[in-house]
C-alpha cells in the first residue's frame, strides 16, 4: 500500500526546486532546466497527493508539464541557456536577464504530443522569436507563484535559495516593482531582435564572472561596486 504524501514530503520538494532553480540560472550545463522541469512536476504531484494544492489550472504550469513530458519521455529539448550581456552599447529593455532557448522545430515536435490546452498555455507564456522558443518566464512566473503560495500558508522552508527568492520578493514589496514578468526583449535603437539572439548573448559562466568583478553580493541581492 502507498505511502500518504505528508507535509514534509512536500516542504522537502519545494525546497528542491528552490535549490534547483537556482542552479538552473547559474550552470550552463542543459541538464539543469530537465531537473528544473522535473522538479516543478514533482512539486505539483506531491502537494496534489497531500490535497493541499493543484496548479493544473496554471498556464505557466500546464506549459512546463508538456515540456517536461517531452524530454522526460520522448526526445531531448536541446535547450540553451544564455544571458543578457552586462555591458552593452545600445539599451535593453528586458525584466529578466536570462534565457532558456529551446529550438522552434523542437516547441512544434512538442506540439505534436500534447493537448490543445497544452499547446494554448505554451504560446500564451513562452516568449518566440524566429528560431527559438524562450520557456525561462513561465519557469520563473511559476517559482514566484509557488513562493506566494508558501507564504500564503506558512509553509516553513529553510534553505539558503528559499531565502535569497525571499529577498527579491521583499525588495520589489519596498519599490512597487511587480512579482511577475511578461518576458521578451525589446531593443529601443532598432536593431534586430533576432539578429541580437544571434550576436549579442553571453554565457552563463562569462555573465557569472563580470558580475562578480563589477557586484557584492549578499543574501541574493547585488549592488555595484563602483568603479
């Protein structure tokens, strides 16, 4: 006989994808957005099973789960995770500065195996550009709703990345900054937004390095150094 899903099970999964999550966003390496995808899905199943919550309604979620299930159970995403540069010349205006590209040949093979309202959910909360399809916001809207939903009920999660997401929620609380993105880049000078995807993005471990000669860091946060 199966076990019952506890609250632990659950505290223990959303700690997990916290510390997922933030890997996701500093490794390079494409398996971390599979563990991210997956961990998401596991989030979802074990709060389902503890009949606490059931984000099947979520737009950002049912999009993941049609992801997730496609490189889980049918072929690889052959995503890439890249990064706004630091320094740029002309203005970009953007509300995140990463980007998990997945090829749109691979969106359309996804297409194929899954349900109109999966297909509906992915073209509402993934960013296309003429090659590539951008998951990263609906990954991050999706960790911003489970982080609401943690506070909500006073779920009690300790662990550094919970901690440092905490951070950014609080400091968008004290300048009225909103907890959700809409994605997308927008490039005021004119140039080309496909050519820029091309020409223009850094890795993750080039960003990682800038960043850490140009910005302290302290509990999530970053201020400029100076220079």
């Amino acid at each position: 006989m199966a076990r019952e899903v506890t609250i632990v099970d659950c505290l223990a999964e959303i700690e997990r994808f916290f510390r997922y999550y933030f890997k996701f966003c500093e490794s390079p390496e494409p398996d971390s957005v599979r563990e991210v995808l997956a961990s998401i899905y596991s989030v979802n199943d074990k709060l389902r099973k503890a009949r606490y919550q059931n984000f099947f309604k979520d737009d950002n979620f049912v999009a993941i789960k049609a992801i997730r299930n496609y490189a889980i159970h049918q072929a690889e995403i052959y995503n890439q995770t890249k990064a706004l540069p630091l320094i740029s010349t002309s203005p970009i205006e953007a509300d995140l500065n990463i980007l998990c590209l997945l090829p749109k040949d691979v969106i359309e093979k996804i297409y194929r195996n899954s349900s109109e309202e999966s297909i509906s959910a992915i073209k509402k909360v993934c960013i296309f550009y003429k090659e590539y399809v951008d998951i990263y916001p609906c990954v991050f809207n999706f960790g911003v709703k489970l982080f609401l939903y943690t506070e909500e009920h006073n779920l009690d999660i300790n662990s550094q990345e919970y901690s440092d997401f905490k951070n950014s929620i609080e400091h968008e609380r004290k300048n009225g900054f909103p907890h959700f993105v809409d994605g997308g880049i927008k490039l005021p000078d004119g140039t080309d937004v496909d050519s820029f995807l091309e020409k223009n993005l850094t890795t993750l471990t080039d960003r990682k390095k800038l960043q850490n000669n140009l910005y302290t860091e302290k509990n999530g946060m970053y201020t400029f150094k100076g220079l």
